[in-house]
C-alpha cells in the first residue's frame, strides 16, 4: 500500500467549509490592489503575510476585511473564484462548496450582481474545465442586523436557481444563532440549505440552537458540541455533519495545537466530522494539508481518514447520481493505491 499521506493527496475529496475571501493568496490581492488603485496597509506580500499571526477570530477578521477593499468589479470576483478552483483542483478537490459574504461588499458599494456574475461564471468555467461540481453558499454576517440580512435575501432572490444555501459567518460570541430564526426560514421557504457556524468561539448551546432554532443541515466548526455530553450523543445519532477546519482551529488558537484537536474524539463518538480549509491563504493550509496534519497529529487510521473523506460527499449539497460517482471515485482511488477495502466504521 501507497503512504496514508499519499494517499491522502491522491484521493477525491469534497470541501464543504471555505470562505471566498480567504483564499485571496497576497500576489493576487496586490495584483486586484494595483487593477483598482487600492492602497493597502501593507507595503508588501511578505510584509501581508507576516500580519497572519491572530490570535483570537477577530485579530483574524481586522486582516480579513481589510483585503477584501481589493474586490471591486464583477472581474475581480471572477478572478479570485477562479484561482480558488486551480489552487483545489491541485489537492483533488472535485466538489466544493465556497461561502461568499455578499454584505462585506454590498456595505461598500459593490453590486450583488457583479458579485454573482463574477463568482458564478468562475464556477460554471471551473465545473467544465476541472470537471469539478460547485456550489455557492450566500452567508449572513451575524454582527450586523435581521433588516440587513433580510435585505441581503432581497438582493440574492435574482438568482436564487443558482444559489445552493444560507450561511451563518462573522463574530459568534453575542451574536447566538437564534438573531435570524425568520431569515433562516425564508431561506428554507425558497429551497436553500441551511448551515451556520456554532461551536467554535462560542458555546456548545450555539450549536444546540443552529440546531433547534435554525434547522440547519449541517455545522460549521461545532468543536465546542463536545462541552455538552447530551448534545454530542445527539449529534451522532441525528448524523448532522460538522464541517471541521483544523488548521484554522490553530490558527485562531481555538486549540493550541493540532495534537490537542479534538477532530478524533468526535469521529469516534460517531459524529459526521468532514475535514476543510476555511480560509487557506491566511491560514496557510488547503484541503490536503489539513488532511496530511491532521492524520498524523491524531493518529488517524487508513480506515479514519476513509470515513472523514467519505463524511465530505455524504455531508455534500450534491444530487443523489453526482454524490454516488463522487463516492464511487474515492472507493477507486483507495483500491488502486493497494489499501485494504475501504470500510465504514
């Protein structure tokens, strides 16, 4: 059998959890900067990536915000969509499913058309070119308000066809899920999927709630459901899928160190745990390092990291043929490297 970390690299794998934004790598933000006459704080790349050292979600967020000025036209969104989707395809990514936070940009002026043309046509290019399957998540930043997100539905509603889902993003702490119970709701109305991030500054109770209150489909981070034995049995009997970022985790000293993550612990109490980027710039980590770090910190068996891969397709907003090749694929790729037959523990 091949290396589990080679195999790791050479499996299919679905990213359900990566915020646009944060694949921005500093060459291109200088390029879109110099393109649209934007002064950024920084005088160069390394000087931009000498700035990723947070320590905290919002020390992140400051740094976040002030790269996305860079995005200004219908192009701008298009190029940063399509660099995003060679970057992944590199890593074997033949599904993802990309957030987008249209009121960080719809706040400054940008058209949501511009912005979902230019987002929208990357994907379409990169679904014919990479032979990828895409989706597009619109996300609520919870620090503002139920009006403005509402609005933010408005905007959306032109090209609702194209739009897979509703997200929850920003600063969690004072923010609980339960601010956009009547958003969330429309947004099921309209045939969107639901997720929203709990659980990873904030309290197990925010997961609880995107649960209860939201009916979400899926969680993003939700490492703090462990805090809450009842919840965690709930969540693996439910199979309601947590979309993990362990690198950011680190990054954003969620957890010290990937050795302390509790991504294992979860899987092995039975809860759907996928494995995903966030934001792979700033964190310096795409699907495959996440994938590589995490085994080997953890201690991941051939047949763990099977399951978490696995976890990612079945956890997919994917149609029921498209989640059947992709599941097909993986099981192919694992029996061409010489691994023991995949099994689901």
């Amino acid at each position: 059998m091949a290396s589990l970390a080679a195999l790791i690299e050479k499996m299919p794998k679905a990213e359900l959890h990566m915020h646009l934004e944060g694949s921005l790598e500093p060459d291109l933000m200088f390029r879109l900067a110099r393109r649209n006459g934007v002064a950024l704080r920084y005088g160069s790349e390394d000087e931009l990536r000498a700035a990723y050292k947070f320590t905290n979600l919002q020390s992140f967020l400051d740094v976040y915000y002030a790269g996305l000025t860079v995005l200004r036209t219908e192009q701008d969104f298009y190029d940063m969509t399509a660099a995003y989707c060679a970057r992944v395809r590199l890593d074997n990514v033949v599904h993802t499913e990309v957030f987008i936070s249209p009121q960080a940009h719809t706040r400054r002026g940008i058209s949501f058309g511009d912005m979902f043309h230019g987002i929208d046509t990357a994907l379409r290019d990169a679904e014919r070119n990479f032979r990828m399957s895409t989706r597009l998540l619109v996300g609520i930043q919870r620090q503002y308000s139920e009006d403005e997100a509402m609005a933010m539905v408005d905007a959306a509603l032109p090209f609702q066809e194209r739009i897979a889902g509703l997200g929850l993003g920003g600063p969690e702490v004072g923010n609980p899920p339960a601010k956009f119970a009547r958003v969330f709701a429309r947004a099921r109305a309209l045939g969107w999927r639901l997720v929203a991030h709990a659980g990873e500054e904030g309290p197990a109770s925010y997961v609880a709630e995107a649960v209860d209150v939201l009916n979400v489909d899926r969680i993003d981070h939700g490492v703090r459901c462990e805090e809450d034995p009842a919840l965690l049995r709930r969540l693996a009997e439910t199979g309601v899928p947590l979309t993990v970022c362990p690198i950011s985790n680190v990054k954003l000293r969620v957890v010290p160190d990937l050795a302390q993550h509790n991504l294992a612990r979860l899987l092995r109490a039975g809860v759907r745990v996928t494995i995903n980027s966030d934001d792979p710039s700033y964190f310096d980590g795409y699907m495959t390092k996440n994938f590589v770090a995490t085994q080997a910190a953890l201690g991941l068996t051939a047949d763990e990291v099977y399951v978490v891969a696995r976890n990612g397709f079945l956890a997919a907003f994917l149609s029921d043929a498209d989640r059947v090749r992709h599941l097909a694929a993986l099981d192919a790729c694992w029996r061409a490297a010489g691994a023991e037959s995949p099994r689901v523990l």
